[in-house]
C-alpha cells in the first residue's frame, strides 16, 4: 500500500542512502534534453513553491527500509533517486543563502551516496562546511563558490553525480536568485511543499539485472517501462515459449493500436498500462475459489485496482500474468484494431459501445462496472475464434451488470466469478442461461434473461422486438414489466415444459400492444417529460406510485438509482398502475386519453386528488420530486431540495393557493418557510391581508383562516372557498 510521506519528514526519519546499484546523478548531465528536463523540473518548483503557493506532488517512490548497525531506519530509494537528490540540493542552496543551514543541517546529513565514495563524500562536507557566498559578486556561480572552496578535493571534478550537482546547484541559483525568502515554506511541516507517494516494497523488491537495464538509459523511465521490462522477464523466466511473439507485437502492432489513442504528448504509456494492468487485476478476480482466503482477496482486489501504479512484484506473487493470460492478451491485442484514433467497434453500440469502454479505458480507472464489460468483452474475443455471437453475449452481460449493484467488492467478485464459469459457452450464450443456473447477479434479472432467451430462440419476430425495446437505451435490457403486462411471466412459472407449446400468438400480440406504448411514455433518457406531468399525474389515479428514500417519497425522475423509473418498473406492486394506465389509452390519441382520466378523478377524499388536479404540485417538490409526509400520514410537505431545512411548502395551503389562483384568477401570495416549526401559509389574496394555513387545530388537521382580528377553523378546501365567496373577497 501507498502514504503519502513529505520530503521534509523523509529526511528527519529516516536516513537516506542511494544504493551502489544505482546509476549517477543524472539530473544535471549536459546536452539538450537535459537541459530541457532540469529546467522544466526546477520551473515546476518555482512556480509551486513561490508563485503559486502551493504543494507539489511529485508522484511515487518506491523502496524499503533497513536497519543499520545502530540501529537507524535507513530507507534505500529504488525510484525517485534523481527527484530526491534535487531536493536535497534545493534545501542546500536555499539554507545557505538564507543563512539557515544550522536549522537543518542535521536533517541534510541523513542523505548520502554509495554509487560512490566521493560521492558520498562530497554530500557530507557540502552540508557540514556549507557555501559560503560572503566574498563573493551574487552574480557568481555556485558551482565557482564550491569549487573554490577548501574542502573541496580537486578529484571530485571526475565524479559524474558530483558534476551533475554543481551544475543543478547553478540552475537552482538561476531561478532562485530572488531576495524573498523561501526556507520557512520548505521547513513548514503543517503544510510541506514537496509530497510523494511513498511505496515500501518490502519483499517485492526488483532484481539488480532490472536496475542495471534501467539505469544504462541514463534517465528516468515511466512507469510502463519499467512495468514493460518486468513483464518481458518474467515471460522469459516462466513463459519463455511466449516470448517471441509477445516481444515481436508488443514494438509493433500493438503499438500501433495503442497510437491511435496517444495523449498531447504523444505518450501511449499510460494507454498501454492501463490495459495491462485491468487484464491483470480481473485476471486474479475471477480466480476466486471454495479455497481463496476471504480477506486476503479483498485486500489483494483493493491494491490491484488503486489508482498507482502497482508493483511488478505484487502482480508475480498473485499470478497475474499466468501462461493462459499471456496468450489470451497475444490473441486479444491480435484482433482489436483502431483507426484514425478511433476504436474499430465490433459491436452495435445500443447493445455497448466497445469504442467508448476502450477511450475509457486510457484516460481514467474503470469502474467495477466497467471492468466487468472489460472483462466479459476481452475474454469472448479471446475464448472464441470468431465474433459470431459477440453481441448475443454482450446483450446478455450487459443486461445482468446493469441490474445489479455493485457496491463493494465483494459485489464484483461475485459477478466476475460467474461471467468466467460462463465463457467457455459465450458462443451460445442463449441455450446456456436456459439449461444452467446462473449466479452473481440479480435473480429477477437471470429469470428474466431465461425467458427472454426462449422467446428469442423461438423465432425472429420475438427476437426483433425484444431487442428493440431492450436496446432503448434507458431500460438496458431490463423489460421484465412488459414480460408481466403481457402474461408472459405467469405463463411461464405455471407452464414449465410446455411453456412454448403454449405460447400463442395472442401473446406475442399482447406483448407487442405494451411494447408500443411503453414507447409512447419512455425514450432513451427516461420517461418523457409530457407538459403539466400528464403521465406521472395520470399513473396517479390509479394508485401511489411514488418510491420512499429515507424520510421522503419521490415522484420518481430519470437518472435516480433509488427513484428512478426504472426503480418503478421492476417493483411489481407499484408498476401494475402503469399497466392499468396503458389499458385506457390509444396509441393515437394517448395525450388526449391521460387528460380524460386525469380529469375524471373525482375522490376529494384521497391525498392524492390535489397532486392529481393541480401539476404545479408536482413541480414544487424540486429536482428531486420529494414530499414528506408529517404526523401520522395527515400533513405533507412539498420539498425544495432534500429535507425540511430547506424552503418548502405545506401541501393543502398550497392547493387553495393554486385553485385560487387559477380557478378565481385572483393574486395570491404565499409564505414558504424554512423548517417544521415556521408555518407555510397564505397571507394575501388580492390586496386582503388574510392569513391561511393547514396544520393540527382543535386536536385534528384543517385549515385556519386568520382575518380581521378573527379566526376560523375549516375543515375543507371548499368550505374554505365559501368563506371567502362569503366576504366577498373572491367571486364566481
């Protein structure tokens, strides 16, 4: 696992000691790339330091911890040498200028070299003798200062590292020569500067062989190459058949594809990672067995998808890149192809667009969603020798991902577990959910996908209607109200066996009757928004629809997991009024038909009549369509946003207010307010002051009309109305 450690606290914790097998100090070689790297390196600390303010993450670290012979913690940098070794210099120049140094001194002396012995010496001499700028033009260099130093040994001039660290001590002066003053801001410990995210590799340590490779370059490799070079060893070692067809693509076509998708700097290595590294972590997810440890698998699963880089080492120890991996990344890179830095889709994109999983894939980490999509379409196209029934299997997978919530990890595992023992029959993925019990996911959805199965496989008149409802876009696959409406379900749980002999076409029919007019009410983006809430008020005469989250119940919206619509239609004992809605209206006049039932509501009793007549109701319970209810069931309040702190309105005053308005075409102004201990009230209509609200009077909730110094408690919104006609304050 990863912390974040700050420079400052790693150099008082710990001793520092770069390792013999480390190359030089790179950092301050002279030629133009650099130059071009030092000066950029050194610009980003400027600007984070003295511009802007503000700390600097400088990515990870890699390395362990060991004792020395008193004892001390020394940590040994595997990466991150040449960052550290910057800094180091950095506090040097600025303690000195400043005149700080026996602040810090202390601390600096815990950083050291064993690439070499002038090397090290040298580090220690410059932080005990510091630099001394007093007899020198402040134009002088600080590399001149040194060198003119007498402690300095003319042999150091040989040491590349020593080199380096003058000529980074000059470029830091470079940029530094400003007279504020920088060394409180690097010694600040509430609010250090320089962050890193330290990773103790403990027994993932890498080979020297590995280091001797990455050093000879002579600068600092991304972490795909290093990721690269561990992989091809370790294909060499335990895979070594592999090898050259791996070696072979991994420079040339592969590269190719992963080209196409290069960012602004025209990288690929994060793209050529990221994919490496999702094969890797559902590669040991699916491995779960009767024999995994529970809490180890989780915690492995927690490492293998954080969002650094992952440790080759930890990919060796869980068998990440197990034979039977590598030839199914060699066959998977082998048919995916792209174009014009666009994915050469292999599937219809109303089923899932593969080419926006893979543009996913290279800018971000997946989600458990996704990996599983990831997972599902790469071991198809590796499993199977042609495509043939890609998207049967994609349809399928997609529409039992899609139903289930994932949670925790544990959500993943089970899912993930399940796709692998369904692979091997990918290519007829149909007849296989009907003969197999499938689990992992959602069990409404895997009876579901049995049926839906059958039907499809009985000819294409089913298969064509279904996949078009499915393929909508809102629903994603998940149509088992239409499967209900229709009579489809109950015949199949009674009929077993004979369910297909039994099957009419009076079915199919019936079926296709709800299909079309679940396309008169719903689109790709949910239920269609039909002016005055036609459709939400229409479903409401039939019965409560609404759905409870926590202490509030929602009219429902589109692109809610707990108060969606599609929430509603897989709940069977609130989607019946959708169906009863569907039986009383005509495809060619269902607008018309939904303002006849509306209007045909008559029980004043219900709580429900006002939401029915008035849609402004609806609208007034905010983004969320939420309403609470208050006192038993007797009061309802009309939300804003979530909860009662907000501004909201009381339900029945706030009726009168709109039948008033609308009905005697009179001004009214309501008083909203802020929590249930202020009243929500009328307290003008026209140029009246009268003041009207609804709440417990009297022991029992009705209305209390508070005008000229009198009050009157009443119990109905007509009689309410009465009153007013009475004081000739409204007319009709």
């Amino acid at each position: 696992m990863n912390h974040k450690i700050s420079y400052l606290a790693l150099i008082k914790n710990f001793k520092i000691e770069i390792p013999i097998i480390q190359r030089d100090y790179a950092q301050g070689r002279k030629d133009n790339k650099i130059d071009e790297i030092r000066n950029s390196f050194i610009d980003d600390i400027f600007e984070a330091l003295v511009v802007k303010k503000e700390p600097i993450d400088f990515d990870f670290i890699y390395g362990y911890i060991k004792k020395d012979t008193n004892n001390s913690d020394v940590f040994i940098p595997l990466d991150g040498q040449q960052r550290i070794t910057t800094l180091f210099l950095l506090y040097i120049f600025i303690a000195n200028k400043e005149d700080r140094l026996e602040e810090i001194k202390t601390h600096l002396l815990n950083f050291t070299y064993k690439t070499r012995y002038t090397s090290r010496d040298f580090c220690v001499e410059l932080v005990k003798n510091g630099i001394d700028f007093s007899d020198y033009d402040e134009n002088e260099k600080v590399s001149n200062i040194i060198l003119d130093s007498s402690w300095f040994f003319l042999s150091w001039k040989n040491d590349p590292t020593i080199k380096s660290m003058l000529v980074m001590l000059d470029t830091i002066q470079s940029k530094f020569s400003i007279n504020d003053e920088v060394f409180s801001l690097l010694i600040d410990e509430q609010n250090p500067p320089f962050i890193f995210q330290y990773i103790e590799l403990k027994d993932f340590g890498l080979t020297d062989d590995l280091y001797i490779k990455m050093n000879a370059r002579g600068k600092i490799l991304t972490d795909f190459e290093n990721f690269k070079a561990r992989l091809e060893q370790h294909i060499e070692k335990e895979h070594s058949t592999l090898l050259p067809e791996f070696n072979r693509n991994i420079d040339n076509s592969w590269t190719d594809f992963f080209w196409e998708f290069r960012d602004s700097k025209n990288s690929i290595d994060t793209q050529f990672y990221n994919f490496f590294k999702n094969i890797a972590l559902n590669n040991y997810a699916s491995k779960y067995n009767s024999e995994t440890k529970y809490y180890d698998y989780l915690e492995n699963l927690n490492v293998l998808s954080s969002n650094y880089n992952v440790n080759f080492g930890i990919y060796k120890k869980l068998d990440c890149f197990d034979a039977d991996t590598i030839l199914r990344i060699i066959k998977i890179l082998n048919v995916i192809k792209a174009n014009n830095k666009e994915y050469v889709a292999l599937l219809n994109p109303s089923i899932l667009s593969d080419a926006g999983l893979f543009k996913t894939l290279f800018s971000r980490s997946l989600t458990r969603e996704e990996r599983l999509y990831f997972y599902a379409y790469t071991m198809y196209i590796s499993e199977n020798d042609n495509i043939d029934g890609l998207e049967n299997w994609m349809r399928v997978i997609r529409n039992l991902i899609e139903s289930t919530f994932y949670n925790r990890d544990d959500d993943f595992r089970k899912s993930i577990v399940s796709i692998k023992k369904m692979l091997p029959f990918s290519g007829d993925i149909l007849n296989y959910i009907i003969n197999n019990e499938i689990t992992g996911f959602l069990n409404e959805q895997v009876e579901e996908e049995v049926i839906k199965a059958k039907l499809i496989l009985i000819n294409e008149d089913w298969e064509r209607e279904i996949k078009q409802i499915e393929n909508q876009g809102y629903f994603k696959g998940q149509i088992s109200f239409l499967l209900k409406f229709s009579g489809i379900k109950e015949l199949h749980d009674n009929s077993g066996e004979n369910f297909k002999s039994e099957l009419t076409n009076d079915f199919f029919d019936s079926f296709l009757n709800y299909k079309n007019k679940t396309e008169l009410f719903f689109n790709s983006y949910g239920l269609i928004p039909l002016k005055d809430n036609l459709i939400e008020r229409a479903i409401l005469t039939y019965g409560d629809y609404t759905i409870d989250k926590g202490r509030n119940s929602s009219f429902l919206k589109n692109d809610d997991r707990d108060i969606s619509w599609r929430r509603f239609l897989r709940n069977d004992s609130k989607n019946s009024f959708l169906k009863e809605l569907m039986n009383n209206v005509t495809l060619e006049n269902y607008e018309a038909d939904l303002k006849f039932i509306i209007n045909s509501f008559k029980n004043e009793n219900s709580w429900r009549y006002y939401f029915i007549k008035h849609s402004e109701l609806i609208n007034a319970c905010g983004k969320n369509r939420f309403f609470r209810w208050g006192y038993e069931g007797k009061s309802i309040l009309l939300l804003e946003n979530n909860t009662t702190f907000g501004y909201h309105y009381e339900y029945y005053s706030y009726a009168l207010c709109l039948e008033l308005i609308k009905t005697f075409k009179v001004d009214v102004k309501y008083e909203m307010n802020k929590s249930v201990d202020y009243m929500k009230y009328i307290s003008k209509i026209k140029d009246e002051k009268i003041d009207i609200s609804y709440d417990t009077y009297s022991g029992e909730f009705q209305y209390l009309v508070e005008y000229k110094n009198r009050s009157f408690e009443i119990k109905t919104q007509k009689e309410v109305i009465n009153y007013l006609k009475q004081e000739n304050i409204i007319y009709k």
